[in-house]
C-alpha cells in the first residue's frame, strides 16, 4: 500500500504531462492511470513513469517509436495472469502498447505510433518443463536465451537458433523478431522449432496454440503466424520448443578468395553430401575485419562425432586448395571466438548512421550482392542474411536490384528519421489486404505495436 500512495504522489506531475500529450487525440479519451497497472503487478518498480526511466532504455524505446511520442510507463508483469490484465486494462481504455522483452530488438522493424504504455515480459522469464526424454522445453516469454541454453546443457541439449545478441535477447523476442541466425543451415527458422505457443489476445484473454510433443496436429498453426509478427498479433506468454542433443565435436572451415571461385565452392558445398550446421558467405570486408584473410569468405561449421568432424572439414579445404582459395579449420575456443566475433561484427556498426538490413535473394545471387556491399553475410541455402549499408540512397538501390530478381530487402536497424522517410519494409507482393484482415480479427482497436509491421500494420 505505501508503493501505491507513493506512486500516485509522483502521478501528480505524470497525468499533467501525459493529459498535454494526449490533448490532440479523439480516439483515446483517458489519459494512462500508471496506478491502475500498479494495482495489478503489485510490487514496487513494476511500473515505471516515463520520466524515470534510465535514459539507456529510454533511447531504446525511442528507436522503435515515432518521433515526438513518448509512453506514460513501462509496466513489468511477472505472472502470464498479470500480463493478461494490463493488456485488459489497456483495452478497455485504448490505450496503445508496445510489448518488449529485454528491448534488445526494439530497433527493429517499423515505428510504432501513438504508444500509451511499454509492456515488457522479461520478469517472467520462469522454465515451465523440460522433457528430457522427449527432448522438448517450455520457458515463459521473458527467460533469456542465455540462461535456457545453459539450463539445458546440464543435459546435452540445447535450442538450436543464434540469435541476434544471444546474452540479453529474450526467447519471446527471439520468435516475435523471427531472429534466426545461421543455425537454420542444419536446424531450419525458429518457426521450425515452434512446438506449442501461449499468449495474450489484444483484449486480455490468454489462448494457447500446439502443445508440449512433437508430434502434435490440435488447433491452428498459430505458431508459424506469430513467429515474426513484431507483437501485433498478441504477447506472447508461454513457448514450447523441439531440442536437439549436443554434438560431441565442432569444427569450422574458413575458406578466402576472389568472388567468382567462393561462388564456385558455394555451390560444391550445396550440391555435396556434407552436412554443416552453419555455412554463410562473407563480404571482404567483414572478413578483413575479422583478421581471415583478403576477398570474399566462406564459413562452414560441422558438428558430429570427431570423424565426421575432421572427413568433411578437411573435404572443403580440399575444394577450396582446387579453386586456388586459401584455407583454414578453427576448433576449441578459437572456433567459439570466431563465431562470437562474427555474430558481434555483423551486428555491430561504427556509426549511428548505418543501416542494418535483412536481405533475401537467390543463393546463387549471394556473391554478386555482397561485391556491392563493405559488410554482408548471406547464408549459402535460403540466401537470407544481413547487410550494413551506408545511406538511404544505397538501401534503395540493393532493394530494387533484389526485387528485380524476386528477393526483399527490410530495414532492421536505422536512424528514425531514416524510417520516418523510407518503407522499413519494402514489401511489394499481393498479401497485404490479408494481413490487414488477421490484424483486424486479432487486434480490431489496433492497440498493439501499431505501424510496426508490413504496411503499416
């Protein structure tokens, strides 16, 4: 009760502010009552005034909002109940959310528009199950990724996906950014993995889709539709995922070159009957900076007993040694290194002005874009991958060179003012009346992560 009286003391400044900000809109009459979610999550620093917020995720929530709006609060619930009211709450008034994990990814995707209130799932962060023997886990939204795979590797398994910023990412952001990574050379996307999805519909009720087996045909595939869907659909509460055992060995081949013999080996290594579990191509300057070598590069990761490890390393050093490439196999710490500084590289720009991108081509196209770019990263299978670009202008070009070839460019991260005058996502296929149409049935008021998405949405 003194957290509710001491809150509602500070509110006193806060709904002043908040009225101003909201004195231009019709749609949504009430101001935020950050005391009405106080109410629900009970607990001291389980909601927090704009204004008190550090200035760290303020910046991080800016970045995925329309500039010139700030929300009332970010409000932290640690029960899927909890979660389930706040969103009631904020229906009933039309408030409009932004759910978030860690915020690891909120600058990513489109802005949202008018946000009320910042709804984050990361203190339910709770291992439901995990059945070893059926090699399946269920984790609420909010638990790192970090802490589950360390979780399961107590029991030689893990969640095969590297995502994006694999220490803070939350495993409900992970599937609501589609956030991948490399893995899905062996494993396939994290949809892929999806077994059973809860979570909490735009008026508050929760709903469930899947199950805890793998085996499993009961309700929708809600699981592939909410993978992606950037928190517009719903927050996501409870996930359930397949597993995989973890390999006795691990071996990585770098191979380094002129573009036309890295496209060459590409293709050998697609049309061969070796297994790696990551295999992306490298643009020379990610691979410069990475101290491997000069030109383009090719990584391939094999994971297996030692024999298989060592046979089909060295059968890629082999084609590389034929097409006149140079070489190497990392193992051990140098191997995990590699792969950290990589991930680290390919995420990390030198300059709040560059642009990360996701990319989607042909695989037999990946060479030719990424001589276009200084950094890039095109997986050898799907021909997803990531692109830095330097500037508006360079975004529009490399899009309209993929969509001639049928591929996609989207803006992940970017100034706002960048955002606010380019479409973050490009999208030029013929679903977009149906997206708008599960939009509406899902979220009819449009309250959750408004704009974020395609068109948007």
């Amino acid at each position: 009760m003194r957290f509710l009286v001491r809150l509602a003391s500070k509110l006193d400044v806060g709904r002043k502010k908040i009225n101003s900000m909201k004195a231009m809109s019709n749609d949504r009459p009430q101001a935020v009552c950050a005391s009405d979610f106080a109410s629900i999550v009970g607990e001291e620093n389980a909601v927090c005034l704009w204004e008190n917020i550090e200035l760290s995720q303020q910046k991080r929530i800016q970045q995925a909002i329309v500039s010139g709006n700030s929300p009332s609060c970010i409000v932290y619930p640690r029960t899927q109940e909890q979660l389930a009211a706040v969103i009631a709450i904020a229906h009933t008034n039309n408030w409009r959310v932004l759910p978030c994990g860690s915020g690891s990814k909120l600058s990513w995707g489109g802005l949202a528009k008018g946000v009320d209130v910042v709804v984050s799932t990361e203190r339910m962060n709770q291992l439901i199950e995990h059945a070893v023997g059926d090699l399946t886990v269920t984790v609420e939204a909010g638990m790192k990724f970090s802490d589950l795979q360390a979780l399961l590797a107590k029991s030689r398994q893990f969640l095969a996906v590297d995502p994006t910023a694999p220490e803070s990412a939350t495993i409900g952001g992970i599937v609501a950014t589609g956030d991948t990574g490399s893995l899905r050379q062996r494993y396939g996307s994290v949809r892929d993995q999806l077994l059973g999805i809860t979570f909490v519909r735009a008026d508050g009720e929760i709903a469930k889709a899947g199950g805890r087996v793998v085996k499993n045909v009961a309700g929708y595939d809600l699981m592939k539709l909410f993978t992606g869907s950037y928190g517009t659909l719903g927050l996501i509460s409870q996930l359930t995922f397949r597993l995989y055992p973890l390999a006795e060995a691990s071996g990585t081949v770098i191979l380094t070159g002129k573009a036309e013999a890295i496209s060459q080996a590409a293709d050998i290594l697609r049309g061969s009957a070796l297994t790696p579990v990551q295999a992306d191509l490298l643009s020379a300057k990610l691979v410069s900076s990475l101290g491997l070598g000069e030109g383009l590069g090719l990584i391939a990761r094999f994971q297996s007993i030692s024999e298989s490890v060592k046979e089909q390393s060295n059968r890629v050093l082999e084609v590389g040694q034929k097409l006149g490439l140079n070489g190497a196999i990392f193992a051990d710490d140098d191997e995990a290194n590699l792969w950290q500084r990589l991930q680290e590289r390919i995420h990390t720009t030198a300059r709040e002005s560059v642009i990360t991108c996701k990319i989607g081509v042909l695989p037999t196209d990946a060479v030719e874009i990424l001589t276009q770019v200084e950094l890039g990263l095109i997986h050898i299978s799907s021909g997803l991958g990531l692109l830095q670009l330097e500037s508006k202008n360079q975004v529009l070009i490399v899009r309209d060179r993929t969509q001639a070839s049928s591929g996609f460019l989207t803006i992940l991260e970017a100034p706002v003012a960048v955002k606010e005058q380019i479409d973050v996502w490009g999208y030029t296929g013929n679903a977009l009346p149906l997206m708008r149409r599960i939009k509406e049935q899902f979220d009819s008021k449009n309250i959750l992560s408004p704009g974020r998405f395609v068109g948007g949405i």
